[in-house]
C-alpha cells in the first residue's frame, strides 16, 4: 500500500505528540468542509436506491450527461485498468500515486511523461491520464489541448482519463461535458473542495457503455444510503459552493504569501494546497513534525505539499512554527 497525507496517527506516534495538539496540512481536504446535517433514519436501514436524486444532483453539479457514483474517486482508479487489456498508459511522474500503482499492478505498461513531452508520446499510448490540476505540482491544461489529445487517442480506441478531484473552484476548466464523448472519462471527487474526506464517494462521468461496464465491476450499493444523501444536498448547495470557492481563493493566496516569506515561494498549487520544492524538504518537514504540524514530504522532487490551516489560530500556529525552522532563519 502507498503511503499518503492523513496518516495523523501515524505522525503522533512517530513524534510523540499526542493525536489531539497536532495541526495537520498533509492533506488537500478544505478543513472548512461542506456543514453535514444529521441524515434520516431511513438512509441506514433501507439499501441504496439509485432514483434518490443523487445522479441527478450530480449532472446538474459537474454539467455532465453521465454520471456514475463510486465510494470515492480512489475506487474507480484502481477498478478502470481491469477494463482494458495490457495497455500502454502515460502520466506525469510527479503525481497522485495511486495511478501509476494501479496500471502497474494491472500488467499495464506505464510510461513517466513530463509537461513537455506528452505531445511527442502521445502516438505510442492507449490511455493518457491526467490529473487536473495536478496533485501536487498544480499543473494545470488549457481545454482545448486537453480536447484535441482525446480525439488523438479515441480515434485508436484510446482514452483520456482527466482525474479532477481539485478542480471545483475551477469549473471553467472542466472536461465534465464532454464526457458524453467515447474515450474520455472524468473522475471527480467529494473528498476535496466539499471536504468530505469521511464519507467516500466521487464519480466517474463517462459515455453510457463505460459507464456500465464500471458499473458491473463495482456491483450493486457501491455507495453506502447515508452518503447518498450527504452528498446529494452538499451538490445541490450552489450558494455554499459560490462562497466557498471565493474564500477558497483568498486562503489559497494567503498560504502562498505565508510560504513565500521563508523561501522563494511555491513552485505550484490549487485552491487547497501549496507546493514547494526545497533541498531540505525532509529536514524541514521534520521540524514542522516536531512542533506538531504534519505536512506531505515528497522524496523526488525533494518537496513538501502545505494544505490549508483551518482557523485564525491555527494559520498563527503555523506561522509561529515556520519561523522556528532554522532553516528559514
Ligand atoms: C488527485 C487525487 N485523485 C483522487 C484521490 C482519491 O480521492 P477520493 O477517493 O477521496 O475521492 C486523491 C486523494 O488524495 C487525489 O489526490
């Protein structure tokens, strides 16, 4: 299994410090997530129905015709290399890891692409994926490349997978739909801007027959009655999204300038999080460790990802700390 931001426990007990005084940024989780309403009774004891309204919250949401529902976004990653015979699929290097682990696991032939060069592999692929913006660099695609390397590939019987799970506060940017198109799967999830880390459900959009064929591989109920229902009222919630993409913006922004006053600033980031390479990235996330702030260390780039303090006492916290980091002295 690959090791991933969250893993508080496993920092409290590296460290020492009990669960409850660590402030954790390893994650890209809003920590200002969507307010969650008791649910009903009846959502625990009956079984899942699709005709609850979620599927079509959800296409009203993404501007999707297809939409399928998963236990988040993660299940349909490892489940979409089972549909395709040995592949040949391109992917950034630096990116969520899960993909390239998954293809791998699956006999798929992964090839490590960088920005620059998925042009010039892309006639040697049957699936490129791309996640948008990109976890953790925050790369990001202009549409109409994104468009002209789906028909590139689809002629061929090949597929675009755009994994968006950062890109609710930029919608614009969305190939949600277009995903009526063969060969071009979006996956989405509620884990991210919605904040709904707990709950575990994401979609994929994608054209009917692939749809179904993903569908009978997760089999029936692949989302549990309670999140059905949480995730159906935090997708039909408009002026909550408006508003929180807003702040999102502003925080996002203040994260940037806080980082900036102790290097030369983040080389990259969405809304939720910042990215900054450093020399001493282990050395300085251990630092942060022991003053009980928990944040995600990449090995290569040597890089730490910072995701966004939650209240007003805790971006002091995290200021204070950053000060104390000799490095940064
Ligand atoms: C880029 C990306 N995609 C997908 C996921 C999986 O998210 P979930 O299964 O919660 O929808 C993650 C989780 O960190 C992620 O970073």
């Amino acid at each position: 299994m690959l090791e991933h931001g969250g893993n508080l426990r496993q920092a409290a007990e590296q460290y020492g410090i009990p669960l409850d005084q660590w402030l954790d940024l390893s994650t890209g989780i809003n920590p200002d997530g969507w307010p969650v309403p008791m649910v009903s009774p009846a959502s625990w004891l009956h079984l899942p129905q699709e005709n609850d309204g979620l599927e079509e919250a959800a296409r009203d949401y993404y501007q999707a015709s297809h939409v399928l529902p998963v236990a988040g976004s993660q299940v349909a990653i490892q489940a979409l290399p089972l549909l395709r015979p040995a592949t040949t699929v391109g992917m950034l290097s630096l990116a969520y890891a899960e993909h390239a682990y998954n293809w791998s696991r699956q006999g798929h032939t992964v090839l490590s692409l960088s920005v620059d060069n998925i042009e010039q592999y892309l006639p040697e692929l049957d699936v490129l994926l791309l996640i948008h913006p990109n976890n953790p660099t925050g790369q990001t695609y202009r549409v109409e490349h994104l468009l002209d390397w789906h028909q590139q590939l689809s002629k061929r019987g090949g597929w675009l997978i755009v994994d968006e799970a950062f890109m609710d506060s930029t919608p614009q940017w969305s190939l949600a739909a277009y995903t009526d198109r063969p060969g071009l799967i979006v996956l989405r999830s509620l884990g991210k801007f919605f904040g709904l880390a707990g709950a575990r459900c994401g979609f994929v959009l994608a054209e009917p027959v692939l749809r179904a064929r993903l569908k009978e591989v997760l089999g029936p109920w692949a989302v549990s009655g309670p999140t059905r229902e949480v995730a159906r009222l935090a997708l039909s919630d408009a002026p909550w999204q408006v508003s929180t993409r807003q702040k999102l913006i502003v925080q996002a922004e203040r994260l940037k300038q806080l980082l900036s006053c102790y290097s030369s600033g983040p080389d990259g980031g969405t809304s939720l999080f910042q990215w900054q390479q450093h020399s001493e990235a282990r050395v300085i996330c251990d630092a942060l460790a022991r003053q009980g702030i928990w944040v995600r260390y990449f090995e290569y780039p040597a890089s730490l990802r910072f995701g966004l303090p939650g209240t007003e006492g805790q971006w002091h916290v995290l200021q204070q700390a950053l000060q104390r980091v000799e490095i940064f002295a």
